[in-house]
C-alpha cells in the first residue's frame, strides 16, 4: 500500500514546516495596523429610562 510508504510524505512535511517556521513568521510580524485604536473617554454617557405607556 503506497500511502503507508512514509518517505515521500515526509519530505513535504519537513520542507512545508520550513517554509512555515522563516517565512510566515516574519511576514506576520512585520504586519501594521492602518488605524490605531482610538482613546476613550472615561466618561459615561447619561442614559434615561424608556418611558413605556402601559406602565
């Protein structure tokens, strides 16, 4: 049975796993953000209760 024959599989997982680990690595690291988070104020807004007419 041919697809229990590891030796050719191997060597695609090994050299993928090397492609993950130098390239993806440093392409996800270098990634910026176009906008950066906003501050908040730490204020509140003021909220009123819903005036309902059936109570």
């Amino acid at each position: 049975m041919p697809q229990l024959d590891p030796a050719p599989w191997f060597l695609v997982l090994v050299f993928s796993w090397l492609v993950f680990l130098t390239m993806i690595p440093s392409k996800v690291l270098a990634h910026n953000f176009p906008n950066e988070p906003a501050s908040h104020t730490k204020q509140k807004p003021q909220t009123e209760p819903w005036n309902w007419p059936w109570h």
